[in-house]
C-alpha cells in the first residue's frame, strides 16, 4: 500500500495537470479528484509561486479556448453561408445556360423558317 505522502505526490501531480493543461476549474478538478477546494487552492498558489506563473494564467488559457470556439464557429457558419451562395449561383448559372440554348435554338429556327442570316458572320470585314 501506498504512503501517505506518495498519494499526496500522486494527486497534486494529477491536479496540477488537470489545472494548468487542461485549464479547469478548482470546483471542476475537486468534483474529479475529491480533494478540498481549498488545499487545490493551496497547492496552485503553491505551484504557480514556484514556477512563476499567475493565477490568471488558467484564465488567459479559457480565454484562448473560447476565443478559438467562436472563431471555429464563425468559420462553420462562413463555410455554410459560403455553400449555400454556391449553389444559388450554380443554378443561375444552369438557368443562363438554358437561355442562351433557348436564344440560340430561336435564332437557327427563325433562320430555317424565314431563310434570312440572322446570326454576323465570323470574320473580319475586308
């Protein structure tokens, strides 16, 4: 069986990782872990004083994290804003086709009917 002080070392180990790479919170990591809130305070404190970090190191990092889940989300949203205007446009492409077969179909049957050359000759005038 373990020491006292070898599962001390093992849950400020775990809580210290819990803190300060996957920034959660003292509530979120006590909940985990079942240590007091209050000796997670303590040993943050204790952990950011020897490393030279601040306490609000935790909350520039949720920060960071959140800032980047609005910028993913916009880039979601842009991307199917971005789909939908593509393929409006692909049918108002689809539809300019059709017409200009439309115009030219009504251009060779008028020229067949009336025997008359509508379409300009290709070329240039000498």
């Amino acid at each position: 069986m373990r020491s006292y002080k070898e599962r001390r070392i093992k849950y400020y180990n775990e809580v210290m990782r819990l803190w300060y790479d996957e920034t959660l919170s003292v509530a979120r990591i006590s909940k985990i872990t079942s240590v007091p809130t209050t000796t997670i305070e303590r040993w943050i404190t204790k952990f950011a004083a020897e490393n030279g970090i601040s306490r609000s190191h935790n909350a520039n990092k949720v920060m960071a994290k959140t800032e980047k889940k609005i910028e993913q989300l916009n880039l979601e949203s842009e991307i199917k804003r971005l789909k939908a205007e593509n393929a409006r446009l692909e049918s108002d492409l689809r539809r300019a086709e059709m017409k200009a077969d439309l115009y030219n179909e009504m251009i060779d049957v008028a020229e067949k009917t009336f025997d008359i050359p509508i379409r300009k000759k290709a070329g240039a005038k000498r």
